[in-house]
C-alpha cells in the first residue's frame, strides 16, 4: 500500500481559487479520467458536495464521474460508506484514517475505479487543540488500491477553507492520474 502523509500550510491568500480555476481544474481532471477509462466517486463532509458540484458542471461529466456522497454527520460515513465508529470514536472524523475509510468506502461501494474523500473544520467555529479551524483532511483512492492522504491547514472564512479544500482536492486528483 502506497503511503503519502504530510501536512501542508496553505495560507496563500493569492492563491487561485476562483470558480474559473475550479471549473478548469475539473475539465483537465474529466479529460484525464475520460482517456484512462476511469470512473470517480467523491466522498465529501465539510466541501457538502461541491467537489461533485464542480465534477458535473462539466459537460459529459456523466462518462467519468460515478457518484458523490455527502457524509457530513458520522452515522453517514459509517452508513454510506463504512468508516468503522471505532475510528471514528478514536481518532474523530477530522482525520486522516476517517478520510482513508472513506475514500476506500467510495470505491468499495461504488463501480468507480477512484475516489477523493475530505473531511474539516471549515468554522467558525468547531477547532480545537491540536485541530483548529481550517484543518482539512483529504485522501485518494487509486486504481492500484492504494489510498494516499494527505493534511491541510486552511486560512480565511469558511467560504475559503471550503473552497480551497475543493481546489486541493482536485489538484490532487490531477496529480496523482497525470503521474
């Protein structure tokens, strides 16, 4: 299983998140998929479904994107998508082995091949020690099986963190097919 775990800062406060770059982000994605013949599920808490939003904003989205589940409350992400409430209760939902159950849940309860999982602390309020505001967990299951997560660190209102978790999330997605 591959592994690929660290923790980023974003607090860029130029960084591109506009709907532009959002729509852009999902056209190269659903062209990536497209040409590998690979369908994706998405797996969203604290985005509420905005990354499938972006995903079928695009025309023809219907050829690569399976599905989107929103599980914002945890019995969703153990209901929907199998997160263990062990993990849950352990470790909470904010963290990285949720979002490794629920990006593995997505394909395993889907035909898709791939699948993005996110789950934060978008505020105002709601962080704590050691997860404040802004915390963003994402991960991403390959076809290869392997799922990779990775921590962010959000800055701004909850429109930003919210947003720039959907750019990341996609930005991963792109990444890790384009390798």
């Amino acid at each position: 299983m591959l592994l690929c775990i660290y923790m980023s800062s974003v607090n860029d406060p130029a960084a591109d998140t506009s709907d532009a770059m959002l729509d852009a982000l999902a056209g190269r994605l659903g062209k990536a998929l497209l040409a590998r013949e690979l369908k994706l599920a998405t797996a969203e808490s604290c985005t509420g479904g905005w990354i499938a939003k972006c995903l079928t904003d695009i025309a023809g989205s219907s050829d690569w994107f399976e599905r989107g589940y929103v599980t914002y409350s945890n019995g969703a992400k153990t209901a929907m998508l199998g997160v263990s409430a062990e993990t849950l209760a352990s470790h909470g939902a904010v963290s990285e082995q949720t979002v490794r159950e629920m990006a593995a849940g997505a394909v395993r309860q889907s035909p898709a091949q791939m699948a993005v999982a996110v789950s934060g602390i978008a505020g105002p309020s709601g962080g704590g020690p050691g997860k404040p505001v802004g915390s963003v967990w994402i991960a991403w299951a390959w076809p290869d099986r392997s799922v990779s997560a990775r921590q962010f660190r959000f800055s701004g209102d909850r429109e930003n963190v919210r947003r720039s978790t959907v750019a990341e999330a996609l930005r991963g997605l792109l990444d890790g097919i384009e390798r």
